[in-house]
C-alpha cells in the first residue's frame, strides 16, 4: 500500500481511495438532514431567540449550514478546499439578522 502526497492511499491497480471518503459520502447524502437537525439545536438551545427569529433567520441558518457541510464533502471526497468564493458565501450570509439572533461561533457549535 502506498500514500501519495494527496492523502489517498491504494495498491498498484486498484482505485485510489481518499481516507475521508466514506464519511464524505455519508455526509453527501444528508446535508438536507444535517441542516434540519442544526436549526432543531438551536431552536432547543435558544428558544428565547429562536421564537424572536423572522424566517430569513431561519433560512440562514439552514442555507449556511447546508454550504458549510457540502464544502466538507469535498474536501473529504476530493481535498478540495472551498473557494475564496464560497468562503464569501459563507462569512456573508445573513449578517445582519444572525447578529441579532445567533452568533456565528454558536451556530459553528450547533
């Protein structure tokens, strides 16, 4: 078995597998899922805030989530980090009514 400057191993003649890769397919196929769970967290966690949230809260958290867990999914399936682009995406969305209602660094804990 072989290590490559990529992270995957493998035999000679054998498919190339990245060590993440099971999990990123795991994951690949519930970031709808994942999305959900995390606004149920913070719902539970913050009810206080939760029950002041308009919905454009709500579709922040779960839009950022869902791009924040699909940018893992490469890496793990493929190492490719997100792009400046989609790092943007992420650091803008929805500031100024996540402010009001949940910090980054707790939405990062959820």
């Amino acid at each position: 078995m072989s290590g490559s400057l990529d992270g995957s191993v493998g035999a000679p003649g054998k498919a190339v597998t990245r060590p993440g890769s099971v999990l990123g397919s795991a994951l690949a196929g519930r970031v709808d899922e994942i999305s959900r769970r995390v606004l149920v967290m913070w719902r539970d966690r913050s009810p206080a805030a939760a029950s002041a949230a308009t919905p454009r809260v709500e579709e922040d958290i779960s839009w950022t989530t869902s791009l924040s867990t699909s940018a893992l999914v490469e890496y793990l399936l493929h190492g490719e980090a997100q792009s400046r682009e989609q790092a943007r995406a992420i650091a803008a969305t929805g500031k100024a009514p996540l402010r009001d209602t949940i910090a980054l660094a707790e939405l990062t804990k959820l």
